[in-house]
C-alpha cells in the first residue's frame, strides 16, 4: 500500500483490514475519530504505538504527556504541524509494513 492508497480509504467506513494497530490508529485521527485512534494506541508497548500516542497526546494539547510518550518511544518531541507529523508517521509505517 501506498500513502496514496492509504489516504485514499479514508472515505471508507472502516479502515483496510490488516492495518497494523498504529497506522490504523492514524486511519481513525483523520477521520476525526480521536478516541477511536487512542484506544488501539493506549496499551500498545511498541515503538510505533507509542509514537503514535505521542502525536495523539500532542493533537490533544496535553504537551506534557505528550513528551512523556515520546520519550517512551525514544524521538523527540515534534516541532512541525500536526499535519506533517501525521504523514511522516504514516509514510514510516506503510514503508515497514507488509500488506500484500
């Protein structure tokens, strides 16, 4: 799957099947879904997940647990948007995953 491919299911209903947890996680931010995103992120002790709940922490304006997640993951807190944090997350986990 391409970021393209990826983008484009966000007019589905459901996000793609097969998804890992943290990219299906980002398939349910976009779609405004931040509970939804969190859910699948909040007990998930990867590295991914707990990127992912860093970004989540961060769209939430809670900075400071934000930090902590980042931390857990081992980055730094992110200074660009939002948005390009989102597509850098996406583009990391559809680079190392396998969907075929």
């Amino acid at each position: 799957m391409t970021v393209e491919e990826f983008v484009g299911t966000l007019s589905d209903a459901e996000p793609p099947a097969g998804l890992p947890e943290a990219l299906a996680a980002l398939w349910w931010d976009a779609k405004g879904n931040w509970t939804r995103a969190h859910d699948l992120v909040d007990e998930l002790e990867t590295m991914d997940g707990m990127a992912v709940h860093a970004y989540l922490h961060r769209r939430e304006g809670v900075a400071e647990n934000a930090e902590y997640w980042y931390r857990r993951a081992g980055r730094k807190f992110r200074c660009e948007t939002l948005g390009e944090e989102w597509q850098a997350l996406v583009v990391d986990l559809i680079a190392r995953c396998d969907m075929s």
